[in-house]
C-alpha cells in the first residue's frame, strides 16, 4: 500500500483497519491500544482487501493485530492479541512477536506457556520454555503436567 499511496497514508489507513477491527470484536477494549491520532469516522475504513469490507478468516482482533504488525508496531499487536482472549494466542501471531524483538517474544511466549497450561498443554508450554532457554521453566511444566518421564528425559 506504501508504495502506491506513500507512508503516511498507508499507515493512516493500517490505523484505520485497527480501529474498526477493533471495534468491530465486542471481546476487547480498543481504549488500551495506541492509535494514529488523526481523526476518522469508522465508515471510513475499508476492511481488508476482499470485495465488501471483509478481512478474510481473520477474527477482528487478529484483523486489527495484523494492522499493527504491518505498521511495525508489535507491542500494539501483542496487547490486541493478548486483550482479545485468555486462549493461546494463533502460532502466526506469536512467531511475528519476534519482530518487536527478544524482549517482546519473551513475555509473549511465557504468557502463551501459561495459558497452555492452563489448557493442559504442559507439553507445548515446555517446548516455549524451551525457545526461551529456560530449562527449569519447562520441567516445571512437565511435572505440572504428569510428564515424568519427559522431565527426567529433559534433566538428563
């Protein structure tokens, strides 16, 4: 879009698919996102680019974080992700937090661990633990899980 439309408005119109993405998902609270501050009306945007406003499979939150990837705003997309629902967030979604940098993937692959043990994935959550080095994490998790031998496989 930059390239036919130039910077400025290719990010005023990415904010704008943020915001009516946004919108649009009753489940999260848009006000917690930054956004571009120039003024827009929601009638405005156009949502993706299928015929009719449609942003293809997405939900409107995944909508609305891919909007803030494409602006290069991972931290916006990592909070729309992490707001939208106490689930694991989408595999895409959370290998695109690399782009914001080992920081930002960090806390997003202990919170995406924790909600996979919350769901009784011990075994995904100690292979996150385990993108993050951090070895006792992910034999807590093992253990958590039942996963004795895996653990003591992982110890040895």
């Amino acid at each position: 879009v930059g390239l036919y439309l130039g910077q400025e408005e290719a990010t005023r119109l990415l904010a704008l698919e943020e915001r009516a993405s946004l919108a649009a998902d009753g489940g999260y609270n848009s006000a917690n996102v930054p956004h571009n501050s120039a003024s827009s009306s929601a009638g405005d945007a156009q949502g993706g680019d299928s015929p009719g406003g449609g942003g293809g499979a997405f939900r409107p939150a995944e909508r609305a974080a891919c909007a803030a990837v494409f602006r290069g705003d991972y931290v916006a997309a990592a909070r729309i992700m992490l707001g939208s629902g106490d689930g694991p967030v989408p595999p895409d979604f959370l290998a695109a937090c690399v782009g914001g940098g080992r920081d930002l993937f960090a806390s997003v692959a202990r919170e995406q661990a924790d909600r996979l043990e919350r769901r009784g994935e011990h075994q995904r959550a100690a292979l996150l633990h385990l993108s993050l080095h951090d070895v006792v994490a992910a034999l807590g998790s093992l253990r958590r899980g039942g996963f004795i031998r895996d653990a003591a496989a992982l110890a040895a």
